[in-house]
C-alpha cells in the first residue's frame, strides 16, 4: 500500500532536502522559500507562492485572508519555517490551512539549523 500522493511528497521533501544541504540551517524563511521556488521550477514541479484564501464563515467572505506559503501539484500544501524545532502550534496551523483550502495532505518542513525537520499531515 502506498501512501496518499507519495510520489509528490518524496519530490518535494527532496528539493527541501537539497536546499537545506546547499544553504544548511538558521537562515530566514524567506530565504528558504526563495530557494524553493528556484528548485521548483528547475524540476517543472508546478506551484504558487504565498497563495491567497478567502475564508467563509457562514456563508460570508471574512476580511482577513491567509496566505499558504506554498501550494505545490495544486492541492499540497507546504509551510515553511526556519525555527528551532516544531511544536504543536505549527502542526495546528498547517491543519487549519488544509481545512480551509480542502486540501488532503500537507507538508510542514523546517529548516532548523542542524538538520531539515518535516512532518507529513494527512486529512
């Protein structure tokens, strides 16, 4: 048995690989993101940065929006950061996101500054 959208998860996973093993850790998100997007085009991977949602609250559209860091194969959803280690309330953002936008598998990948941390959520 294989699991859900394996093949786009170990791609993605890769390049975040690459990137932490070319910058290493304790950089900026921003920079980590930059990068990403380079190795996403490199590789033809389709994707959107910074991806605006509207979110609907009993059928009305609320004023604030969120915006994904990335949307990759126009359904995962990829945060990134570049902190210590991950806690709890980084997993619960990523979920949110994937409620909102429907999405079925999200990617939290952390470019901590020893080693690349990521987690695999699936709704």
């Amino acid at each position: 048995m294989s699991l859900y959208k394996q093949d786009e998860y170990y791609r993605i996973i890769g390049l975040c690989m690459e990137v932490h093993n070319e910058l290493g850790g304790g950089l900026l998100e921003v920079v980590y993101k930059e990068a990403l997007e380079i190795e996403f085009r490199n590789n033809n991977i389709p994707f959107e940065r910074e991806k605006e949602f509207v979110i609907i609250y009993k059928g009305q559209k609320l004023q604030k929006k969120f915006y994904a860091d990335f949307v990759v194969y126009d359904e995962i959803i990829l945060e990134v950061k570049a902190i210590k280690s991950l806690v709890d309330d980084n997993i619960s953002q990523t979920l949110n996101y994937m409620n909102i936008t429907k999405s079925g598998l999200g990617i939290l990948a952390n470019f901590s500054p020893k080693t690349l941390q990521h987690k695999r959520i699936v709704l």
